[in-house]
C-alpha cells in the first residue's frame, strides 16, 4: 500500500485576521506562509493563552493567535503579526 501525505487542517481567517494580512508587504507574507504551514500539520503547536480554547504560535517575528476545532480539521486565525 502507498503513504498517503499527512493530514493538514485548513486554515480560515477571521474578517480582522484577513484585514491584517491583506495589509502584509511581500515578505511579510513569506514568513507568515512557514508558520501557517506549521500550524496546518500540526494544530496543537501552539501554546494556550489565558482564553482558553485559543492558541498561540511564534516562530521568529510571526506571530499567530488561532483556534482549532475539536478534530483539528479546521483552524480559525484570530490574529497575525508578521
């Protein structure tokens, strides 16, 4: 039997996460792609904040503040900082 590749969650930006990322110079969005990327193969990468269900990344000067669902299929992006 073949690999089949690893299972990646989809990524969904808030309305206010979108705002911030249409508003991204060019390599800004670069490294935003790496940490998204990270996040989709492996939703629980993140730490918890103070809220709860929401988590947040940080690789380097990116910083991404999201929620997964309960299967990991989905993750909500709340907040981005590249």
């Amino acid at each position: 039997m073949g690999q089949h590749p690893p299972h990646r969650a989809r990524i969904v930006f808030y309305d206010v996460a979108l705002e911030q990322v249409n508003a991204m110079a060019p390599a800004e969005l670069a490294r935003l792609d790496v940490v998204l990327r990270v996040i989709a193969a492996l939703p629980t990468v993140g730490t918890s904040t103070k809220r709860g269900s929401a988590r947040q990344y940080e690789m380097g000067p990116v910083r991404v503040l999201y929620v997964r669902t309960a299967l990991g299929t989905l993750v909500l992006v709340a907040h981005v900082e590249a």
